[in-house]
C-alpha cells in the first residue's frame, strides 16, 4: 500500500490597522511619501557619497551603510503595507512571512550596530581628533561593516529553523502590516520557549548591548567636551552629536518597544491601535528621518545636492 503524504501551505492573513480598516486609503498616503522620500532621498546619498572622494571620510562612509539598510528596511515593510491598503492584499504565506521577518530583524539589528559604531566615530574624532584619520582607516571600516553584516544576518539565521519546525494550528490573523518573529511562534500548538528565549538573547545581545555601549560613548564624549575652556567650541562639539542623539532616540524607542512587548504581560494591555502604531513608527520614520538630519543639514552633502544638476569639481 502506497501513502500519500500531504503537505498543506501555512497562510497568515494581515489585518492592517485594527479598527480602522475603512480608513486605509487615508493612512497609506504617509506611508507612500515616507517611501518615495526613503527611496529617492536614501539612493541619492549612497550615490554621492560613492562617487564623491572627497566624502571618502569614515562618517560618510557610515552614513552611506545606514542609508543602505533604510533602504532594505522600508522596502522589506511599506509596500506590503501598501498592497494591504490599496489592494486588500492581505494573504502571506509561512516562508515569505519567514523571510519577510527575518531581513525586517536582521536589517534592524544591522541599523543598531551602524548608530554604534557612528557613537564611536564621534568618540574618536571629539576626544583623539589627531588620532582620527590613522584608527578609523578605510581598512577598519570595511571590516567593521562584514563584522555588522555577519552578527546581525548570523544572529537571526536560527530564527528560520525554529520557525519552519513548529506545527500551526491556532488563529492565522496579524492584527498588523508586517511579519514579526514571536508573533509568528504564538500562532503554533507547540512548546515556543525556545523561540521566545532565543528572540530574548538576541535582543540582548545586539540592541541592548549597542544600546549601552552608545551611552557609554556619549558620557566619554561629554566628559571629554565639557573639559573644553571654551564654551563656543563645547556648543559647536555638542551640535556635531545632536543630530546622532535626535536619531538613536526616534530609532530605537518604538522599535523596543515593538520587539518586547508581546514578550511581556503588560503588552496584552496596550491597545492595538497604539502598538500598531508604534510597530509602524519604527519602519516609517528612521528611513526618512536619517535621510532629513544627515544628508540635509550635513553642508558638504547640502552643497553637492545643490550642484548636482550642475556639476563643478568640488
């Protein structure tokens, strides 16, 4: 006797936003622009910042890796987003929500290792600024972008397999837009804890460690400027970090709160709509927000924008 065994695909079904589902067309218009803004703006600065040597500086060159994972980011999240609002495209399958989670996770722990090393930089340029040029050598950052790739890709590579082994048997339904790793583990009839331990050691060791390491950098940095005799030269040092600070705070608020609320009893008392929200925040705004505080107000990427369309050697 010959058995047939069949395999049936999981399917997951996205709600969109909880409640405001006759709304969509309406919320979807910030979520267009911020990619389109993302997309035009974020390609735009690798571009200049790639083909220009004279931005062949250590903070450009870490700038032009944290346009490139906005870039994966927002396109690994608003499209689908927008193909839930405008086309009621609300069905995914269990390996694109696999993969889909697994480049959203990876890319935001790439973006945490990036706003590290971009602390760092600031830390050797305001406390060794004649030591500058010969640590942060181009050398140093190519290894320091394979070391970002590897821990955050390496990191969340397991997340796959601890997916792919669970079996599916309670409700499909994402009251959201996107894929995320223990919302997944829940929908199964099986023992999770491994998925919810393992989720938890990588947030700790990626995003809490950078997190803390940041701070670190930024009280070395601060006792180190208000060392300075002269209070001109400790305001125009503090505004050189004031973008960076703006930026870590915007990133990795909502998106902490994103990653550890369903792990813990008060998430199930948040309303769905602020969690959503929240959820969203963190894949709209630091896309768009990066591209706002860096490339415009830096002046020597402002000035090769303006002379773009009318190239001088600069």
């Amino acid at each position: 006797m010959i058995h047939h065994i069949v395999f049936y695909e999981v399917f997951f079904y996205f709600v969109g936003i909880p409640g405001l589902e006759d709304q969509h067309v309406w919320i979807s218009i910030p979520f267009f622009i911020s990619y389109v803004i993302a997309l035009l703006g974020n390609s735009l600065l690798i571009f200049i910042i790639l083909t220009k040597r004279s931005l062949h500086e250590p903070m450009y060159l870490f700038l032009c890796m944290l346009s490139g994972a906005d870039l994966v980011l927002s396109t690994c999240t608003i499209p689908q987003a927008l193909a839930i609002f405008w086309f009621n495209a609300r069905e995914i399958s269990l390996d694109r929500c696999i993969t889909q989670l697994f480049f959203i996770h990876s890319t935001f722990i790439s973006e945490s290792g990036i706003l590290l090393v971009m602390a760092f930089d600031r830390y050797i340029a305001i406390c060794y600024p004649l030591r500058y040029t010969t640590i942060l050598t181009h050398t140093l950052i190519g290894k320091i972008g394979v070391t970002i790739f590897l821990r955050s890709y390496g990191t969340m590579f397991p997340i796959i397999f601890l997916l792919k082994r669970l079996t599916f048997c309670k409700s499909n339904i994402f009251p959201t837009t996107v894929c995320e790793h223990i919302a997944v583990a829940k929908f199964s009839c099986d023992d999770i804890r491994v998925n919810f331990w393992y989720g938890f050691f990588v947030l700790l060791s990626t995003v809490t460690l950078d997190v803390v390491l940041i701070f670190v950098s930024y009280m070395l940095i601060l006792c180190a400027v208000f060392r300075i005799p002269s209070p001109d030269a400790r305001h125009k040092t503090l505004n050189t970090c004031g973008s960076h600070v703006c930026v870590i705070i915007l990133f990795y608020g909502p998106g902490i709160f994103s990653a550890f609320t369903p792990r813990f009893w008060f998430g199930y008392h948040i309303p769905f709509h602020i969690y959503i929200l929240l959820a969203n925040v963190y894949i709209l705004i630091p896309p768009t927000l990066n591209l706002m505080v860096y490339g415009i107000k830096t002046k020597q990427i402002r000035e090769l924008v303006v002379h773009l369309p009318f190239p001088k050697q600069i």
